[in-house]
C-alpha cells in the first residue's frame, strides 16, 4: 500500500492510498475533465492530473 499526500484545488491536504485513487480515476474519472470530491477535498481530474497521479504510483 502506497500512499501520499495531495493538495486539492483549495489547498486542503487529503492521504490517498495511490493504487485505490489510481483505480477509482480509471473507472469514474477516465476521460475529459470532470471532479473528484472525497472527505471534503475537491480534485479537478483532466488528463495532466491523472498522468500525475500514474506518475506517482509508478515511483
């Protein structure tokens, strides 16, 4: 289990388990851009943001 921390759109800092986020872009969030709210924090998901995300799990 990886996790990090990101800072939302707002600047709130959320823990995510990065395989379980990375899943979750893919299924809901695949394609064009859309928003991803989760305890309180808001994620504007376009491609830049989900090749970060891929990025990081990578690592």
């Amino acid at each position: 289990m990886k996790k990090t921390i990101l800072k939302d759109d707002n600047g709130k800092s959320l823990e995510v388990d990065l395989k379980e986020f990375l899943d979750h872009l893919n299924e809901y969030h695949k394609t064009g851009i859309s928003t991803h709210t989760q305890n309180g924090c808001s994620f504007r998901v376009d491609d830049e943001f989900r090749m970060k995300i891929k990025k990081l799990n990578e690592k």
